[in-house]
C-alpha cells in the first residue's frame, strides 16, 4: 500500500486541486483559529499564484507538492517544509483532503515527506506544531518518529532530526 502514493510536483494546471482543498471547510477547519469562521484560505486561486512562484523548485529552503494517489493518479492531499532560520529548523505541514481521511494517506504521506526532506534535500531538522486536540496528526508524527519538544500556548511542538530519522529506519 505504500507504493500506492507518491510526492507529485504540481503544475500550474493543477492548480484546481490546491483551491480545492483551501475552499473546503471540513479539510481546513483545522485552520480556523487564524482565519475564520471556516479555515479556508481566503481568494485560494491568487494564493496558488504565489505559491507556484515561490515555493515550486526552491528546494531545499521551501518544498512543497502534492500527495498522489498511483492507481487512478487522483490527488489526496498536500506536504511541505520550509526553512526557518530564527529556530534553525524546517517548519513542515501535512494536509489530507477531508473526503481521503481516514484510509492511512497521513501516514504514508508523512513517511514521503520524510523521505524527501532528509534523504533527497538534506534537511537536518523538521518542526511541526499543533492543537493538541489534533490526535490523529499527533498519532502519525509520533509513529514517524517525532519527539516532542515543549508546549507553548496549548500547542504541542514536535521534531525529528535528520539522524534520527535514519537511524529509525536503519532499524527496520
């Protein structure tokens, strides 16, 4: 099953799914606190504009693609990571499109993520942070390896080095 997903580089015509996914209240309520009411992103089409222009090929300093489903080439969700040089680490995130919930594509699509920033980028740190009531976002990051690191303002902080990350799959 995990050949079944693949980190796709998004065109600009495949721009359809990223407004999409930004327009869907039950994939972006978890964004709500920093916009209301729903967590979408607002005008989602001049946003992937300009993330096209800076994030597509700015490896390794900002990465982002889509997940991909290899069987019937639909998308399934989004990954990302990008430096940042305040805490010397790189901020990452992991969007499952609502519908694809619940049939093990956070996992996977973690574990590629992973894949690509350590072993393809050479990224040395991954950070990520959440609402502790995200319990299947905690669930995957600690099965992938992430410790946590602290908790500020009721958000958990999560990391994963480099070595460490090798080293756990080394074991395997």
């Amino acid at each position: 099953m995990q050949n079944d997903l693949q980190i796709y580089i998004p065109r600009p015509e495949d721009g359809w799914f990223y407004v999409k996914m930004m327009s869907d209240p039950a994939t972006m309520a978890y964004n709500a606190p920093w916009f209301p009411p729903d967590g979408c992103i607002p005008a989602p089409e001049e946003e992937w504009q300009r993330l096209q222009e800076f994030w597509i090929g700015k490896e390794p300093e900002r990465f982002y693609a889509f997940l991909r489903r290899n069987r019937d080439g639909a998308f399934v969700g989004d990954v990302n990571y990008h430096y940042n040089p305040e805490q010397d680490w790189w901020d990452m995130g992991i969007v499952i499109y609502a519908p694809e919930r619940g049939k093990g594509y956070g996992k996977r699509g973690l574990r590629l993520l992973l894949d690509r920033a350590f072993r393809v980028d050479g990224v040395s740190r991954l950070h990520n942070d959440f609402e502790t009531a995200r319990e299947a976002a905690y669930h995957i990051h600690r099965a992938a390896g992430f410790r946590e690191t602290g908790m500020i303002d009721g958000i958990l902080q999560l990391e994963l080095t480099r070595e460490e990350y090798l080293r756990s799959i080394q074991a395997t």
